[in-house]
C-alpha cells in the first residue's frame, strides 16, 4: 500500500513538472511571438528592396546616420505639434506614432510580469528595464535597417505603454487575489 501511494505522489509531481515546463514554455512562447509581431510592426513592415539597396548605397554614410537620431527628449513631440499646428502633418500620422507606440507595448507590461515572475523579482523597474531594452534593439534595427529613425521620445512612448501594462498587471493580480480570500473566507464559513 505505500508503495502505491509513494508511487501517486511521484506521479503526481511528475505531472505537475511537466505541467509546470508546458506553463512555462507556452508564456515564453507568447511573449517571443509578441516581440516579433512588434519588430514586425515597427521594423520591417516598412522594408522593401529599394529602401534597403537604397540603405546600403547611401544609408550608412556618417551623415545621413546622424540625420536619422534623436536624442532630445520630447523634441520629436515639439516638431509634430509645429507641423500640426500649421496643418503640415496628417493627424494619423500623429496618431500612430504617439498613440500606437503606447499601445503596442502595453501588452509588454502584462506580459513581462506574468512570464517571469518570480517572489524576488525587482518588479515595476526590472520589467521596464527590459521594455526598454526590447525598444533599444527595435530602435537599432530601424537605424540599421533605414526603417526609421533612432528616436529617444520612442523609448519614452514605449516606456508609458509598458508602465500601462504593469498597472493593469498588479490590477488584475490584485483582483484576483481578493476574489480569492474572498472565495476562501466564505469556504471557512461555511465549513
């Protein structure tokens, strides 16, 4: 009799081994899938064969390189508004720079969390951290590629929307474990 029920115990932690990898796998999974959608989105979406034979005729002379970086935070922001202001830029154009890059890496924030966390994770700024470095390699790959530019207001979009994506992450976590002592209350009563 023990050792059948030494052998279920094995069993069972054998299952939920393999449970636990699957799980585990699956959320990496999602998220690989995700950053590749984004670089997709962002990166080579906008490719086609005469912008990069184009690219590499003139796109890595030191000048044109330089002419495609912006390292001033908000001046990006500055320039559209101008634009705007003069009716000089299409309001989609706005829109999908301003708004999609916050929105494309809100799933980030809720992604991030869920994949890797562990009770000594470093939280809010370990996962941001990481948004942003998910948005240094798109940016690089822009430049590279003559995609688009190396754009620090990018970074800050990008940042916004993973932040976006850890409020909503700690919001669904809280719910759910306040359903859950609730649930587990209202079991104790009744027991």
């Amino acid at each position: 009799m023990t050792n059948k029920y030494i052998s279920g115990i094995l069993f069972t932690k054998k299952v939920g081994c393999q449970m636990k990898y699957i799980k585990n796998t699956l959320k990496v999974s999602i998220l690989v899938v995700y950053i590749l959608f984004i670089m997709y989105i962002l990166v080579f979406r906008r490719l086609t064969f005469s912008l990069i034979s184009n690219s590499f005729i003139s796109g890595f002379e030191p000048t044109t390189i330089l002419q495609r970086i912006n390292i001033i935070p908000f001046s990006t922001f500055v320039d559209y508004s101008k634009l705007y202001t003069y009716n000089a830029i299409n309001y989609s154009i706005l829109f999908n720079n301003i708004v999609g890059n916050i929105i494309l890496f809100v799933p980030i924030g809720l992604i991030l969390p869920f994949t890797f966390n562990k009770p000594n994770n470093k939280g809010f700024w370990h996962f941001n951290a990481v948004a942003v470095s998910i948005s240094f390699v798109i940016e690089i790959g822009q430049l590279i590629l003559v995609a688009g530019s190396f754009d620090i207001d990018d970074f800050i979009l990008r940042f916004i929307g993973t932040a976006i994506g850890y409020l909503f992450y700690k919001l669904i976590t809280l719910v759910i474990s306040k359903l859950l002592s609730q649930k587990a209350k209202d079991y104790s009563v009744i027991n």
